[in-house]
C-alpha cells in the first residue's frame, strides 16, 4: 500500500479532523513533565505556566465516563 494514500476522500478527511476537533474543545487533559501541574485545554500546543513544553497530552473523550 502507498505510504501517502489515505482511507478518507478528501471531504470525508475534513469533516473527520472538524468533529474530531469538537471532540478535542475544553477536554484535553494537559500533564506537564517538569513540575506536575495538569490542566484541561482544547489544543495539544499549550506550554506550561513553568515555561516547560514537555507536556503529555491526553485526549479525555478517548476514556469511558463510567
């Protein structure tokens, strides 16, 4: 298989990266690294207020409420 083809027509790729980007808003748990201090924000490129960018990222619509 081609390493640049891609499931998706390409209407299909934007509509997908939209509601995964609903998906993402306000629920994307932030743990940073250096100083432990975690966050909820809606981008994976958010810095820490200790100036670290070594934050794991954890999207929290990936994990079951119950």
């Amino acid at each position: 298989m081609n390493q640049n083809s891609s499931p998706f027509w390409p209407d299909d790729l934007e509509q997908w990266r939209k509601t995964l980007a609903v998906a993402n808003y306000n629920n994307i748990l932030c743990h940073c690294r250096e100083c432990d201090r975690e966050w909820v924000a809606s981008t994976t490129e958010e810095t820490c207020e200790c100036g670290s960018q070594r934050i794991q990222y954890l999207p929290c619509w990936q994990f079951p409420d119950d």
